[in-house]
C-alpha cells in the first residue's frame, strides 16, 4: 500500500505544480500587462520597471491561493484518467487496491493541500499584499474612498465613537482624521480633528491635533465648543490597521483572524457584519475545497478511455473547476443581498459539490 501510495502521490504532485504553475504564468502576465499601463502613467513619479515587477511577484501567493483548489481537480482528474486509460488503475484494484482504500489515501494526500492553501490565504497572500501596497503607496498617493472617507465606530466605557480617516496608505499612515466623541445618551461631547495619524498597537499616535469640546458660558448661558491645539496626542483604541483597511478596501484580502477580530469589533458596536461574516465562513470552507475537488477526480480513475478522450474528461474538469468557483461567488453575493446564514452561505458551494462528488463515486464506483 505505501508503494500505491507514492506512485499516485507523486503523479498527482507534478501534475497540479505543472498545472497551477500554467494558470500562474496566465495570471502574471495579466497582471504585467496592466502594471504596464500603470508604469506609463505614474512613471514620472519614479514608478520604474523593476517597481512594477516586484509588485507583479508579489501578487503571486494570492494566485496561488486562488488557483490551488482548482489546480488540484485538474490535475487529479488528468491523473486519474491517465492511470485508467492505460490500464495502470485496473491493475492497482487486481492487486487489492479497494475502493475506500483508495478514498482515503486520496483525502490524506487533500490535506496537504489543505495546509497548503490556509497557509496561503492566512499568511503568505495578507502579507504579501501588504507588502505591494507599501512599495506601491509613494507613488500612487494615499487609499481614498468616496468624497467623506471611510467611517468606524467603537465603543469604550460609556462613551461611543465616531472615526472618519479621508486618506490612508494601506500600512499604518493616516490623514485627516475626525474623532466625534458621544456619551451614552448619543450626545456629542468632543471632536477631535488631526492632520496625520500613525497606528499604533493599542492606540493612534495624532499629530497637529484640534480638539473642541462643550462648554458652557455664564454670562449668556449657552452652549459652545471651545477649541484646544495640541501638537500631539495618544488616542487609546482597539482600532488596527486591518480595521481601517477593511473600511477602505475588499475583505477577501484579509485573514481569518483579521476578519473574525473585525467582525467581532462590529458585532460589539451594533454594526452590520453579515459581510464579513460571509468572508470569514468562506476562508474557513475554502481550503477544504480541496478535499471536495480529490474526491470529485477519483471517480474518473474507474472509466474505461478509448485513444483521446482524455482531453475531453479534462476539459470536463476544467468546467467543474470554473463552476465551483462561480458558484462560491455567486453564494457569496445573493447572501450578502438576501441576508443569509453566513455559515449555510459559504459551506453551500462545498457541500453540493461534496454531495455530487459522493454520488458519482458510489454510482461509478460502489454501485457497478
């Protein structure tokens, strides 16, 4: 059995390196036609080739993460049509290779694959983008959104929160930010308006800070904010980074800590979380995938191929992979829209093709 299990461990190896490696060089060279364009409109603000490049390697954990689950189906499926046609399979199951035997060493190869992807989508892609935002910032200005910028809210004690950044450079830099300070009757105590404001962990460092605050005249007996200016100031928060990032931009670029600390900080303040919900149930079911596409390919390894019909399962294959993959966004959009269950929402892709999965290797496979 270990021998069976090294000859279709390795094959089924190339065979998804030499696919993703495929569809990765696709990818990139999409990505350099763009970074062109790029290049010739902010090159005289020193954005030069070897910036555009390096952004372009960069962007290359998330193809990753993004082709595996799909790179795995086509691979597995190449492979297992393969072994059949030329009767290598067939021999395999004579030599007492049963179906479930070959199930399970197939779901313990997915694991791999597994650890693979949630190592991509959790640590390497965040990270990496993190990184092309950096190098990209100096030449292409601060992340903007929209003409009021992007608005938080925390709650801290009795008080609430109000945060507007108008600019923000992906990493740590802010500009422009108002903090509008409330009691816990909704009353507005205080506004806080600063310059620049870097991001600190467990608070914001404010510089060039102008803080108004209520007061009360008693010659005329009314209300007014007085103004005070102070060079700098700390701002206690439990705000990241990641949090003001997600305001700013998509949440699918975000790891699953990221988005469940982010969820969580808007569940706590009353805020609308079902999208991020859905981001975070997606990134746990993702990598998963991968099991659903080895079970999807193991069926294939039990028909009988005439001379070139391999091309046509694979391509069969290819369609199976792009439909996973449209499904799990389209889940992902009408739950968003119809207020779904976030957990039903993003397990729904996985577990109808699990089911048709199942199906087809108990009629293929168990049933004849």
């Amino acid at each position: 059995m270990k021998t069976v299990r090294h000859l279709l461990y390795s094959e089924i190896i190339r065979a998804v390196v030499f696919v993703a490696l495929v569809f990765l060089a696709l990818f990139l060279f999409f990505d350099l036609v763009d970074e062109l364009q790029s290049l010739s409109r902010h090159a005289a603000l020193g954005y030069q080739l070897q910036h555009a490049l390096l952004f372009i390697a960069l962007k290359t954990p998330d193809h990753f993460y993004e082709l595996l689950p799909i790179s795995v189906l086509i691979g597995s499926i190449f492979v297992m049509a393969r072994l059949a046609q030329s009767s290598e399979f067939t021999i395999l199951r004579t030599g007492g290779l049963e179906p479930w035997m070959a199930l399970s060493s197939l779901l313990k190869l997915g694991l791999v694959f597994v650890g693979i992807t949630f190592f991509l989508g959790d640590y390497a892609a965040p990270w990496a983008e993190r990184q092309a935002q950096q190098l990209k910032a100096p030449f292409l200005g601060q992340l903007t959104i929209g003409q009021t910028g992007a608005w938080l809210r925390e709650k801290q004690g009795n008080q609430q929160y109000a945060v507007n950044v108008r600019r923000f450079d992906g990493i740590r830099q802010m500009e422009e930010v108002r903090i509008h300070a409330f009691n816990d009757k909704g009353q507005l105590l205080t506004i806080t308006t600063a310059r620049q404001a870097l991001i600190e962990p467990g608070h914001w460092q404010l510089s060039d800070v102008e803080e108004k605050g209520l007061s009360i005249s008693n010659t005329t007996n009314t209300t007014q904010f007085a103004a005070v200016k102070l060079v700098r100031k700390t701002w206690p928060t439990g705000i990241s980074a990641d949090m003001v990032a997600a305001a700013l931009l998509s949440p699918d670029r975000m790891s699953t800590w990221e988005l469940f600390a982010y969820m969580t900080h808007l569940s706590a303040n009353n805020q609308n979380a079902q999208r991020y919900e859905i981001e975070f149930w997606r990134k746990v079911f993702y990598p998963l995938s991968c099991l659903v596409m080895l079970v999807l390919a193991l069926p294939f390894a039990y028909l009988h191929f005439r001379s070139g019909q391999i091309a046509g399962h694979v391509f069969a294959g290819v369609l199976a992979g792009i439909s996973f993959s449209l499904l799990n966004n389209v889940f992902s959009f009408i739950g968003n829209l119809q207020n779904w269950q976030p957990l039903l929402t993003s397990a729904a892709p996985a577990l109808i093709y699990s089911a048709v999965s199942l199906a087809a290797f108990w009629w293929m496979v168990l049933r004849r």
